[in-house]
C-alpha cells in the first residue's frame, strides 16, 4: 500500500481513530479524518492527515469528502460510545450510531469503496449471562443497551450491503479499549478516568461492588488488528480482546500499584445498563487475522499511566 490508497477514518479525532491514523499514515497510507468533535480533539490528529470537522449524520456534507477522495477503505469508528447515555438517550444513540452507519454504507457504496472495517463491540454484544467464558463470535447476540442494539444494527446493515452492493466488509468486536489520547472526562474509559483522579491525589468512586468483569485491551493493540483487517477476514466477525477478565477493583490496585496512590475506593451506586462480565474468545481472530494481543494488562497499564502524566 502507498498514499495512494486513501482510507477514510470516521471519529478520527477520537481515541481509537487517531492512533489508527498514526499508524495508516506509518504504513504510507493518505489518511482522511473525518470527526465532529463531540468528543474527538484536534489535538489528536496528526498533522500530516487531512481533517474535515462533519457529522456523519449529515449525508450531505458526507459525500463531500467521499466524493473529492474516493477512499480505497473506510474505517468506521463514529460513534456515541457510552452505555449509560444510550439508555438516558437511546433516540440519539440511534441518529449516530445507525443513522451514521447507514449514511457511511450508502457512500461507501455509491463511490465504490472496496472494503468498510466496522468498530463494533464485543463488551455489550453478548448479553448478561452467555453461556461460554471467554465468549467466542459464535454466541447468539443478546445486547440489552440500546447501545449494544445500535451496533449489533450495525453489523446486520453490512451484511445487507455486502450481500445486495457487493460491499466487502470486517467487523470487529472489541473488548473495553484503553491507552493514551482516551478521554478522562467523559463516561466511558474506567481506566482513564481513575488515572486522571488518582494522579491528581483526588478521591475515586466505583460504581457498585466493584466485582464487574470486563475483558481489557490496549489501544495499540486494537490498531494493529484495524491494519490487518483492511486486507483479511472478509465477511467475518472478529472478537478483539484479551480472553481474560478484570474486575474494576483489579483495575483500582494495578493503577494505584503504578501511581503510588494512597486513598481508599468510594463505592457508589451501580450505572444502568452495565453488564457483569464480558470476557472473549479470541481464537478466530487469531485464525484468521493472524492477530492476537501484544501487551499485558501491567505494560498497557504503565504506559497509560505514563502518557496521563506527560498529558493530563
């Protein structure tokens, strides 16, 4: 690949996407960000790719940029991201997370995009109690957030356009995604959030007991298995995650163990639509991508730490 192939990157701006776009414009690829900024940051984007500040639920605008550049691949990351708000608000999440992927499927049809990476998510997709830990692709869907429900819409939009338009397409699901450039303000992003208030010596809150499992995996981690679906696993699902759970207290003593932090947890009450345990099987990403995790949940943890306080 070379710049030639231009890969457009929705919610660039964000957490994950801009480190993909770090890593596309590494591998001599032209990068096109597109972001709104609701909770992306210019700070994120590397100068060196262009940035186009649209809404994907504004068709319009949208195929201004799909229509000057032609992009070889999409890389579909736009999203409302937190399940909690997608239950305070599940009309919104709508608008943004199945009104945004149909216009991005619509485009990327009409101009002839040879394939769409889907950022869909394992962590919500699977319900509240399946039947096989760590949970392989194969578990019949059961999201109970309108935001596990966006995106498992999502997915069978794909598969719609790829049966009816010839659209070439890889979904992955990924685990609860953490490093540097996540957001410390927002809602989703435990580890973030606690990394900011720990350094700051302030007081931590855990939302319920604490014993909510969730399967951990680093950003950098997550890019690499981007890279490799742009040219792999064609019409499959792909869990991307770790295959082992930590509870949120476990996240407490790791980050407290790396900052020297000396306040004891505040248990608060538990959030809405929060899961007990999420954990994936990552075998079939192994398979057929040729992926699997490169950094332990101590080294991602260390190097969060140490970009939180460089940056925060």
């Amino acid at each position: 690949m070379d710049q030639k192939t231009k890969v457009i990157v929705t919610g660039g701006a964000g957490f994950i996407g801009s480190n993909i776009v770090d890593a596309l414009l590494e591998r001599g690829m032209t990068p096109i960000v597109i972001d709104n900024l609701s909770t992306g940051n210019m700070k994120n984007v590397n100068k060196s790719a262009a940035m186009y500040r649209q809404d994907i639920r504004d068709i319009n605008g949208l195929e201004e940029i799909f229509k000057v550049y032609k992009p070889t691949y999409v890389l579909h990351l736009a999203a409302q991201i937190s399940v909690s708000r997608s239950v305070r608000e599940p009309i919104y999440d709508e608008e943004v997370n199945i009104k945004g992927i149909l216009n991005v499927l619509e485009l990327s049809s009409k101009y002839g995009v040879e394939k769409l990476v889907f950022s869909s998510s394992g962590g919500v997709m699977y319900g509240d109690d399946p039947e096989i830990f760590p949970t392989p692709e194969r578990v019949c869907p059961d999201p109970v957030s309108p935001y596990g429900i966006a995106k498992l819409s999502g997915e069978k939009y794909l598969n719609f356009y790829s049966k009816e338009k010839g659209l070439r397409y890889t979904i992955l699901r990924y685990g609860n995604v953490y490093g540097p450039r996540q957001s410390p303000d927002g809602e989703a992003g435990v580890i973030a959030i606690f990394a900011k208030k720990m350094l700051k010596g302030a007081p931590v809150t855990i939302n319920g007991d604490g014993e909510y499992i969730r399967d951990y995996i680093y950003v950098r981690d997550v890019v690499e298995a981007n890279l490799l679906a742009l040219e792999k696993g064609d019409g499959e699902i792909f869990n991307i995650g770790t295959a082992v759970g930590k509870s949120v207290n476990d996240v407490f003593n790791a980050l407290k163990e790396h900052i020297d932090y000396d306040l004891d947890p505040i248990y608060g009450p538990p959030r809405p639509g929060d899961l007990r345990k999420s954990v994936l099987d990552i075998s079939h990403a192994q398979e057929i991508l040729g992926w699997k995790p490169a950094y332990s949940f101590k080294d991602g943890v260390g190097k969060t730490v140490e970009f939180f306080r460089k940056n925060v």
